[in-house]
C-alpha cells in the first residue's frame, strides 16, 4: 500500500485510515520512527506496562523467598539415578 502524505509545518504527517488499519495502529498508539537506507521506516511501538514496588511489596517478596526456603530445607530432592 502506498501514500503520498504531507507533512505540516511542525513536522506532522497524518496517515490515511486504511493505513493505520493494515498495522494496528489506533489512536494514542506509540510509533517508532527509523531512519533506513530505503527511506523512513515508521511501525507500530509496543508498550509494556512496569510496577514499581513499594518497602511493603519488597517485604512480602521477601517474606515469600523465606517461605520457601524454609520449605526447601525440610523436604529432600528426589534422587537421581
């Protein structure tokens, strides 16, 4: 699929609808724009949510590692031949 597209003063372009449905793109999606020696390759960005974790988090982490070290040291491995 091909395009002639504008770009405004301030350096936006608008991408036809068609376009936009053909790679996923919906409104308020991220997109990686590179620089390519064919020209300028535009695809969709993908987002990944992060947690940052509080002292009580850290603690409950760090409580349920105890837990299972613990658990570890009453039950023996299986043998292994």
């Amino acid at each position: 699929m091909k395009a002639t597209l504008s770009v405004s003063g301030r350096g936006l372009i608008a991408l036809p609808a068609k376009m936009r449905e053909a790679a996923g793109i919906r409104p308020q999606d991220n997109i990686i724009a590179e620089t390519t020696p064919e020209g300028i390759l535009l695809r969709p960005a993908v987002t990944v949510p992060i947690e940052i974790y509080s002292d009580e988090r850290i603690a409950q982490f760090d409580q349920a590692e105890a837990e299972l070290a613990d658990w570890f040291k009453t039950h023996t491995p299986l043998a292994t031949p």
